[in-house]
C-alpha cells in the first residue's frame, strides 16, 4: 500500500502534465496549419488523459490517499461513497479538472471535422484549463505529513442536489465553446450544426440552474429556491445570452439575417461563461458555492478572457473571409403584427435583463475595487426590476412562438378570441381567490399562452405532436413562470417557540411538536424535531435536524418539507429554548412544484428538439446525396 499511494499521486501528475502538453502541441499544429490530420485523435487523447485523471482523483477520495491535498481537504473515512465520488467538483482544485473534462468530452462528441480556426480555439481553451491544473489549482498536490484522516467534504455540499446541480451546469456552460466554434464554422461557409448544439447547451444549462435552486430550497433552510446571490446570477446570465442566441439564429439560418448579431450573441454567451468562472473562483464572492480567494488564478482567468474577447473581436471585425458582408442580409422591419417583431423585443427584453442582472452582480466589486466601499443588490432590486420585464416577455411570448412571418395581422383577428378568453377566464378566477392582479396577470397570460400553442399544435394535424414538442419549451417556461408568481406573492411564513406536546395553528395546519430524538448518521450526530401536522384533517409527521458533522464545527439545518403538487409544507427547527421548548419557522409554499416541473418540460423539450434536429441534418445529408 506504500508503495501504490505515491503512485497514485504520481500517476495522476504525469496524466495532467501529459494532457497538457498534448494541448499545447494541438494548438500550435492548428496555428501552424501543419499535419492537420492528427488534430482530431489529438482531441480524443487529450480526453482520454483527463478522464483518467478524474478517475485517479476519484480513486484517491474514495480510498483515502491522504498525502494528497485535495482528497485530505475534501474526503475521509466518515463520509458517504456518493459524497466521495463527488468531492471531485467540491473543491477548487478538482472543479477545474472536472469542467476540463466535461468541455473536452462535449468537444469531442460534437463532431469529427473541424475548421483550423475551431481547433485553435478549441486547443487554445483546454491548455488554458489544463495550464491551471498544473501549475495553479493542482489536484495531486503533495501533502507530508499526511492526516490521519481527512477534512471531508462540506457538509452543505452532501445533498443530492450538489451531485447533479454542477454535472448538467458544466454541461451547459463548457459547451457554450462548442457552439461558439460551430458558428465561426458557419461563417466560414460550413453547414455546421451550431443551433442545434445550442439547443442542447441551452436545455442542460436550464435544468443546472433550477436544480441548484431546488438545492438551495431543501438543504439552506430559508424556505426558498433563489435569493439573486452573485454566484447564482453568474449562471443564469450566459442562460439569458444564450436564449436570446437560439432566437435571433432563426433569422439567420432562415433568412441569412442578423448575422453579426448571431456572432456577437453566442461570443458574448462564451465569453459571460468565463467571466462566471473567473468570478466563481477568484474569491471575489462570499458564497455557499464559491471557491476559496485565490489571486493567481483570478489573473489568469482574467488573461485568457481578454484574450478570447480580443480573439472574438479579430473575427467580427477583421477577418474578412467569413463573408458578413456577402451572407448577411439587411433586414427590415416591415410589419409590427409578425414573429419577426414579436421574437425581435422578445430578445430585447432578454438583452435588458442581462444587462440588469449583469450590472446588479459587478457593479459592487468594482466599487469595492476602486472605493472600497460595499454595497449588494437585493431581491428587493432584482424583484422590481424584473417583475415588469418579466410580464412584458409574457406578452411577446403568446404570440411569438405561433404567429406566422411577414404581415400576420390576419392571424391576430381571427385567434383574437383564443387569446382574450383564456386570459380573461383564468385572470378573473384568480383574481377572485386571491385579489392579487400581478399574480392574476401573470397566470392569466401564462395560460392564454399555453392554450394558444396547444391550439396552433393540434391544427397542424400531421404535425401536431411534432409542432407540440417544438413549442413545449415555451409551454415550460409559461408553467414556471406560474409556479414562480405564486411561491413569491402567496408564500406564507411565521416563527413561532413551541413546547412539547403544545399544538399551534398555522393557516390551514395544526403542528403538534411532539419530541427531540438524538441520533447519530455516519458523519454526523444530529438532533431531530419530529412534528405531527394536521392539513385539513389529513395526517403526516415530519421533521427537522440540526447537525454537527465530525470535521465541522459549524452546526447544520435539515429542513423538514412535505412536498405537494398544490403547495409545500417547509418547517425549519431553528434553535432550542427554555422548558425543552424550541423555536421553528414554517411556511407555506404554493404551487413551488410548477417551478421544477416547468423546468423538467424545459429540459425535455431541449433535449428532444436536440434529437430531432440532429435527425432532420441527417435526413438533409442523405437527401443531397
């Protein structure tokens, strides 16, 4: 066992070391123009050496190799397999490697051809990645003399939402790259398949971002699923470029229009991509989910963006062989009553967005920077400012996704009673049930919209079921949007101090605390507040715990939730107090399951629109054939 343990430290050395080198060689023999051919199988090595990398790290975390740093920081003997496993993306050091590995294997199955100019960039962002693996954020990094046993990993952390929230976001954000580089293609004069790996970078993007929130909703205790924290705000920003992207590449693909615009968008989204990254791990945020403060590779992550942004701007504007001016058609606004107009301020009304939220989480750092003064936007901000661009999307989007191109004023006329009685149906009954009118706004046109596409679907006949999926991203969002409208305006909360035994009443609940129980998990000890809860007569227990895990001083909440399709009940044991009393806080959350399950269609719809392009580019190749 001593002699495997170095080994494995050495093993996993030579496999980055080896990964790197091979990068750099791939992209000086794609800026050489020389032996080209071995760029591919230079992409697939580079791969293979990361995944067995990862699989070294993983080996040491899961068998305690304890001289080596990072598994002494974020692993020991105490913690659970799965949580072992994932420790690869709890830290600093292996959520580079991991991100490296998940971008070089999205490159890697995206296509077997590639432009020199693709590779370049390509090869020119894994050195980078692999650059800091080696020399700044080491994964193997040698530790004497070795703990007897390790730190492990941070308790909030050991939740199954922290198993899957990083996979499927570094799935969306690393392949903002591969979309990137397939739009350069495109110009180039290539038929690539950029929308369609878009569309794909789009759907897992999505479902990272709202399973972080469901994270943050069942494992921080505060009762909700996003407060507008910086680090959360990083993520859904290159999420707000890359949708406006997915829209505006219609008017290319179709008609060869907006095609700087494209451009700009999908540079713009890899570019926010990094700036997130360079924000996430430079320490400049204070977070549950950020990285310890680390100067260097805030540096260097600040180099390689103006690098790529200075790459970015050499080919929209110098590079004349990508024919913008031979491709790219003026466009003309010609009718208000259109898709054209409708998706065109659906866009702007994304763009004004970013810019909001873009503003809100840089801003204060750099006043702090150059004042030290500091300041944060909070939900109070975020809530007043996107509220009203939220309904105005609302409004863009009923017709945006059904109504045809050109002078549709035809279409508006005849659906026009298709649109209002939704609308005016469903905002009356909530309206009456609530005497909430931005809540009865925002469900009445959420549902005059998903009416609207079900509608349009079912007229199309032979393509109903094709049309539906198409459309079914719009339908997601208009069910999130519902579930968002009423957890955010209708939530009720209330903390209360409860004896044993005592009964309070709480809305339509009756939470009966019946007793405190110790017991131990298998890194933790813990303390449980079981609660019997009455919801109108029907009958459920439920608890909460404060934990204290071996290797953390700092106690942790488990929230109690009864999950509901109609609402919620969240109870949190918040402290003890006199008498064996303790005090909790409850609240009710209604319909929060539209926020996951309008998510879930969103992905759905992502993935089988993904599928179905790839089908249809087959179907095109085999036709010209």
């Amino acid at each position: 066992m001593e002699n495997f343990i170095p080994s494995t430290l050495k093993l996993g050395e030579f496999l980055v070391y080896s990964a790197f080198l091979l990068s750099l060689l791939g992209l000086i023999l794609s800026l050489t123009g020389k032996n080209l051919e071995y760029l591919r199988k230079i992409e697939i090595f580079v791969f293979s050496l990361v995944f067995l990398a990862c699989f070294t790290l993983v080996s040491s975390l899961v068998n305690g190799h304890y001289f080596i740093k990072f598994v002494a920081n974020h692993s020991n003997s105490f913690l659970p397999l799965v949580y072992k496993i994932t420790a690869l993306w709890g830290g600093q050091e292996g959520s580079i490697l991991f991100w490296t590995l998940v971008m070089s294997f999205q490159s890697v199955i995206s296509g077997k051809k590639r432009h020199t100019v693709s590779y370049t960039f390509i090869f020119l962002t894994l050195s980078f990645f692999l650059f800091l693996s080696s020399f700044l954020a080491k994964p193997f990094s040698f530790m004497y003399p070795p703990p007897e046993d390790g730190r492990e990993l941070n308790p909030l952390l050991q939740h199954f939402g922290m198993v899957l929230h990083p996979v499927f976001l570094y799935m969306g954000l690393t392949g903002t790259l591969v979309s990137f580089v397939f739009f350069v293609e495109r110009l180039l004069g290539f038929d690539t398949k950029y929308r369609t790996w878009a569309v794909w970078n789009w759907a897992f993007l999505t479902l990272g971002i709202v399973i972080g929130g469901w994270w943050a909703y069942s494992e921080l205790g505060w009762g909700g699923y996003w407060a507008w924290d910086p680090v959360e705000n990083v993520s859904f920003i290159p999420w707000l470029s890359l949708t406006s992207f997915i829209h505006i590449s219609m008017f290319e693909r179709k008609f060869h229009y907006f095609q700087i615009f494209s451009f700009v968008l999908i540079a713009l989204t890899f570019i926010l991509s990094m700036v997130g990254t360079f924000l996430v791990r430079s320490g400049l945020f204070i977070s549950v989910h950020s990285f310890v403060q680390n100067p260097e590779l805030g540096i260097a992550f600040l180099v390689f963006i103006a690098i790529s942004t200075a790459f970015c701007t050499y080919i929209g504007m110098t590079y004349k062989p990508f024919g913008f001016n031979q491709k790219s058609k003026k466009f003309e606004l010609r009718y208000l009553v259109s898709r054209e107009f409708f998706m065109l301020s659906g866009v702007l009304i994304l763009l004004v967005m970013l810019i909001t939220v873009l503003f809100g989480t840089i801003f204060p750092v750099v006043l702090e920077s150059f004042t030290g003064e500091k300041i944060t936007f909070g939900k109070p901000f975020y809530n007043k400012s996107f509220g009203p661009l939220a309904v105005i999307l609302l409004l863009f989007m009923i017709l945006g996704g059904v109504i045809p191109w050109g002078n549709a004023l035809w279409f508006l006329k005849k659906n026009i009673i298709h649109i209002v009685a939704p609308f005016v149906i469903s905002f009356t009954l909530v309206f009456v049930f609530y005497s909430s009118f931005s809540l009865s706004l925002v469900v009445g046109l959420s549902v005059a919209g998903i009416y609207l596409i079900f509608l349009h679907a079912l007229r199309r006949k032979d393509k109903a079921l094709r049309k539906l999926v198409q459309m079914s991203s719009h339908v997601g969002l208009f069910v999130f949007y519902i579930g968002v409208a009423f957890s955010q305006l209708m939530y009720k909360e209330k903390e209360v101090f409860i004896k044993p035994n005592e009964e309070i009443s709480f809305g339509n609940y009756t939470i009966k605390f019946k007793d405190l129980e110790n017991y131990q998990g298998k890194n933790f000890t813990a303390v449980r507040a079981v609660f019997s809860v009455s919801d109108n007569g029907k009958q459920f227990d439920i608890s909460s715990e404060k934990r204290i895990y071996f290797t953390w001083e700092e106690p942790t909440t488990e929230a109690g939730i009864k999950y509901g399709l109609l609402k919620d009940f969240y109870i949190v044991f918040v402290k003890p107090g006199e008498d064996g009393g303790i005090y909790v806080k409850v609240w009710d959350n209604p319909l929060i399951s539209f926020v996951w399950i309008g998510t879930f269609i969103m992905f759905a719809s992502g993935i089988f629109n993904f599928l179905w392009l790839i089908k249809k580019e087959a179907d095109d190749k085999q036709s010209k054939v």
